[in-house]
C-alpha cells in the first residue's frame, strides 16, 4: 500500500477518493478477471462527478447558491467606480473593490483601469471606446458570462460563445440640437452564435435562461434610478 505521505484523499460531497497521481509501491501482480465479475466492481464503484465545467467550478456554485438561500443577507453586493477627467473627451474609470456577503472584498490586488473616449467625429481622439460602446460591450459580457453559468449548471459542455451587438442612435439628442430624438440607444441588437454538446433547443433554452437572469440585461431593458450629488470646489 502507498505510504501515508503520498496516499493523497480527496473529499467530494461525503465520499473519499484516492488520488490516481498516487503510484503504489511494492509487487503487484495483475490477473484476468471474468466478465461478470468486471461488470459488479464496475457497477460497485463509486461515480465521480465532474465538478469543474465551461471553467465553473459547480460545486461551489450551487453551494454559494445554498448558502444564499440560508442567508439572504449574504446577497447584498455594492459595485463601484471612481472615474477621472484627463483631457476633452478622455476620462479614466478605475475599479477595485466593492462590498459583498456582509463585508468589503478587497481581494483584488490591481485595480482595473478603462479609458474613455469619443471617435474623431464627435471631437475626441479615440482614447478609448465611447461610454455607449462600453454600455455594449458590458451587456454582452454579462449575458455570455449568465449563459456560461446556465450552461454548467444545466451539465452543457459549451465549445464557442460569441456575440455581436449593434446599438442604433440619432446622436442630435445627446448633442441638443433636436429635442425630438432621446440621447441614448434608440434599440440594440444582440446576436449570439452558441456552440456545445446539447441539441439546438437546449442551447436556446440555455440563452434565454440567462438572459432572464442578467443583471445587466435587465437595467438596460427596465431601467435603474440614478442619483446625480455634485459638490464644487
């Protein structure tokens, strides 16, 4: 038998397991076994789940999604972002921590930094994409990552996920030369291409599933109150 050392135990929902890395010491000898008596080790043998999927460890979702259920309270997240003015169109946002399950999270050891800005027509100099271009592009983010989620949860293998949004807009609004147009998208268009081991309807029932439960789709399409405070100086 392996030494206590190297005979390594994984725990999976009550049940060890051997790690196979562990190679055993000593003689062995390897003798046919009859096919009835394969097929009842085989049936006696304990099934391991396969946890990890689409890169979603689905064991700790559903326990995170347990442990919510238990305790409402751990639900309450606060998200922020502190931006700055550099020069005419050209704004920096920073992201860092935020607030989560009772508590500040501020396991994030770099902040993230997103520059903004406008295309020469609209008088920048493209040092970054235009806020309406980051409001896509965090749309399409927040579906693919609630469609990857559905997917491992639901046991689908997803092989490509890509997405193409197109947001019309009659810029006269924003740039208050006409009081008939609104400032914002007038309507946006997502397209998703799903690939992965499930029928077609499957990976349909997957989209519309996380599109139901997308944060961001949600304040897009039902709106969000937004508090403006201003201090000068």
């Amino acid at each position: 038998m392996p030494s206590d050392a190297v005979q390594k135990r994984v725990s999976c929902r009550g049940r060890v397991y051997v790690d196979p890395a562990t190679v055993p010491t000593g003689s062995w000898v390897v003798a046919p076994m009859s096919r009835g008596r394969q097929e009842s080790t085989l049936a006696s043998m304990p099934t391991i789940t396969q946890t990890v999927r689409n890169g979603v460890d689905t064991e700790k979702m559903f326990a995170t999604l347990d442990l919510i259920k238990q305790q409402p309270e751990l639900a309450k997240f606060r998200f922020r972002a502190t931006n700055r003015w550099i020069d005419g169109a050209h704004n920096r946002s920073t992201i860092q921590g935020f607030y989560a399950a009772g508590g500040e999270d501020s396991t994030r050891e770099t902040a993230f930094e997103l520059d903004a800005g406008e295309p020469a027509i609209l008088l920048g100099t493209d040092t970054g994409a235009n806020p309406a271009e980051y409001l896509l592009h965090a749309l399409a983010a927040c579906l693919t990552t609630s469609i990857v989620y559905v997917a491992a949860a639901r046991k689908v293998e997803l092989t490509a996920v890509e997405s193409t949004l197109t947001g019309e807009m009659d810029v006269r609004g924003a740039l208050g030369v006409d009081p008939e147009p609104r400032n914002g998208f007038e309507s946006i268009a997502v397209s998703f291409r799903v690939a992965g081991n499930a029928s077609q309807e499957k990976l349909r029932e997957v989209v519309e599933r996380a599109k139901a439960r997308s944060a961001v789709y949600d304040m897009v399409t039902n709106g969000v109150p937004v508090a403006v405070d201003v201090a000068t100086a």
